[in-house]
C-alpha cells in the first residue's frame, strides 16, 4: 500500500524525494512472497513438534496460582503511569513528541509499562482467554487491557502500534479456536473495530498538530507517513538496481556493531541499518533529529532496502528466505508459549519475537546476533528445555500409571 501510494507521487520527507511510477511495488511483492512461503513451510512443519508438553498438571497449576498477581502487576504500573502523567503531563494532550517526552521527561516504571506493551496485552490476553480462570479475574484482565491501550494513547502511541497490541492481546483467543476463526472474527468485528476507530482518531489528532492543523493538511501529512513505510525500499530499488553485489565495507560495519556497548550508537556512527539512508537521504534538518535520538529512532522497514544495497536483488531473495526461518522459529517460540501461558516462558518468547521482527524491519543485526543477545536466548532455551522436562517427566509418569491401574483392573476382572 505504501508503495502503491509513492508510485502515484507522493512525497517523502525522510528521504526527500517525490515518487513516480515504477516496479517498486511488484517488485517488493515477489520478495515478500518468498518470506511468506518459507515461514508458512516452517511453521507448519514443526508447529507440533513446539506444542508438545507445553503443559503438565503442575505448570497449570502455577499458572492458576499467578493469574491475580499478573493482572495486579498491569494494574499497578497502570496506576502509577496515570499519576505520573497527572503531575507531569500526557504528551497526547500536551502535544509533546514522544520520542522526546520518554528521553527528556518520562519515569523508569511508565517506560517499562510503554516499552513492554506487547509483552503485558500477551499476558492479560493468556489470563482474559483461559477457561480455566474464575469469570471475574477474565473481566479484571480484559479492562485492565482496555484501559492500558487507551493511556497508550494518552503516552502518544499510534495507530500501527495500537494494532499490534490488540493483536498480541487477541492471540490467544484466536489460537484457542483455530477451526472456528470466521466466527470469532465475526464476533469480535464491533469491538475490534471501535478500538481502531479510537486508534486512528488518536492518530490524525496528533498528526493534526494536536488540534492545530486543517483537515486538509492532517491528510497530507499522513500520507507522507504511509509512503514513510516503504520509502526506503523505493530509493534503493532506483539507485541500486544490481542482479548481484557484495559491498564488503557495509558487510564489515555491520559486524563491528555487534560486540560494541551500545549496538544501536554504533550503528548510527557507522551508518549501518536504515541510518545508512538517513546518512545519505535525510535532510539535515531531520538527520540532525536522529543523531540526537543517539540511535534510539530508526525508520521503517529497512532490511529489503539493505539487503538490496550490500547484495543485489539475489541477495534480497536470500535474506528473505533466511528471515522466514528465523521469524517462523520465533512465532513458533510464541506459539509453545501461548499453548502453556506460563507467563515467564510468555515474557520470554514475546522478548525473542520481538528482537527477531526488530531484525527484520529494521536491517538490525545486533538485536539478533550481538554477544549479549546471544546469551540471553541460550539462558531462554535452556530453561525451557527443564520446563520441557518437568513437564515431560510428569505427563508419562501419569500416563504409565493409568496403564498400570488399567491393566491391573483388566487382570482383576
């Protein structure tokens, strides 16, 4: 969509360039159809393999006993994150960047509650979705999300990140009733519907200049950001259209970011991920921004343009089949932790997911193969491989018993 958008004319800014009609969007189509058909083919390959003992008697019933303390976590950090918002200002309604706000004015506990969106709506969606919890701790999890996603508001969210909270939300009820998705969705198109009306009215209020700007305007500017989705794919498919290519300067700097202390500060410096366009594109006023974000702020979907540019469009059908297998791998990490809604093995796979899509759209390498990254994810597999065996131990010795008592009455009859 975006691209259809930049092939009809539309501007831009972070780039500085005004589209034109081209093979942008067809091309880009093909390569995300390679990422799809290989994640398909993984996911479903191995998905029985990840579900199984997921869950065992004794890891439900820890489960059971966190459901109040989770619910209670959200709560509290909600809590102090209205208080803070009260004594300082909300930056939807004091018309504050948010990028500026979480750098210059936010808190340590409202920035683990903001950064850590995705990981608490998985967590409130496992409570909230769950038939073995009482009715009214599903309720508190359901307005607990709800009233979490509109302060996301207030803290500046937008739409795209609205939505993905709700998806993560939302994940384990559509799981839980895979052969039956046409009438959930059905089910849940009024509610769904009036959360991304919000979503959007909240989005066009602070693309408005928070109230200030005209409607025609308003529109303007959001078109400008949805041609922002892919415009880095757009300038690279016109200024590096090469079959095949190896730029190893490119390839070497992105390596030297992965064992340095701040991988995103190193990236920025040697102009490495998406930085390398807003190096070369951005105008200064705007690259001047970035800089002093100190690496923190990045554009959007960055890995395809990249890839193009260090491998030649060969190399972008390489890197997308690569990326399908990794991003299949972690929504199957996911996937084993929806199934158990332990909410460590969830705080653990949301992380690991999260890191992997970070890679993904962004041309991130360290968020994936940085020193400290990599350990993270071995301590991550480890201690779900001693999950995969308590839980394993338990469920056969259960069923060894049944056998027993089965033919013990089977020889006493």
């Amino acid at each position: 969509m975006s691209l259809m958008v930049i092939e009809a004319g539309a501007y831009m800014p972070e780039v500085n360039r005004l589209g034109e009609a081209g093979d942008a969007s067809a091309s880009f189509v093909a390569f995300t159809a390679v990422f799809f058909l290989v994640f398909a083919a993984i996911f479903r390959r191995f998905e029985r393999w990840f579900v199984a003992y997921a869950r065992s008697p004794l890891l439900d019933d820890l489960v059971a006993l966190l459901g109040w303390p989770v619910v209670g976590l959200c709560m509290a950090l909600g809590a102090f994150a209205v208080l803070h918002g009260l004594q300082s200002g909300f930056p939807l309604l004091a018309g504050v960047d948010r990028f500026l706000y979480r750098r210059e004015y936010s808190n340590g506990l409202v920035l683990i509650l903001l950064d850590n969106k995705f990981l608490f709506a998985a967590m409130l969606g496992a409570i909230a979705f769950a038939p073995r919890y009482r009715p009214l701790l599903k309720a508190a999890a359901i307005l607990t999300f709800l009233g979490l996603t509109g302060l996301y508001f207030l803290f500046g969210d937008k739409f795209f990140t609205i939505l993905a909270e709700v998806a993560f939300f939302a994940m384990p009820l559509l799981l839980a009733r895979q052969g039956r998705l046409a009438a959930t969705m059905l089910r849940l198109a009024v509610p769904v519907a009036a959360l991304l009306c919000a979503a959007l009215a909240a989005t066009l209020y602070i693309y408005s200049g928070y109230g200030r700007l005209p409607l025609d305007r308003t529109v303007t500017l959001v078109g400008e950001r949805i041609a922002g989705q892919g415009e880095l794919w757009f300038v690279a498919s016109r200024d590096a259209r090469r079959v095949t290519h190896w730029d190893a300067h490119l390839v070497e700097a992105n390596l030297d970011t992965l064992g340095d202390k701040s991988p995103p500060a190193s990236a920025f410096a040697n102009g490495v991920e998406t930085y390398y366009f807003i190096q070369r594109y951005a105008p200064a006023k705007l690259a001047a921004s970035f800089r002093k974000n100190q690496g923190w702020v990045q554009l959007t979907m960055g890995t395809e343009a990249m890839a193009l540019v260090m491998f030649g469009y060969v190399g972008v059908a390489v890197v997308m089949a690569l990326l399908g297998v990794a991003v299949a791998f972690a929504a199957l990490y996911l996937r084993r932790a929806f199934a158990s809604r332990f909410p460590l093995s969830l705080f653990f796979a949301v992380w690991t997911f999260l890191q992997v899509y970070f890679s993904a759209q962004q041309a991130s390498l360290w968020s994936v193969a940085a020193p400290g990254q990599i350990k993270r994810l071995l301590l991550f597999v480890t201690i779900e491989i001693v999950l995969l065996a308590i839980n394993r131990a338990q469920i056969l010795s259960a069923h060894g018993r049944a056998r027993a008592a089965a033919f013990a009455a089977g020889r006493a009859a």
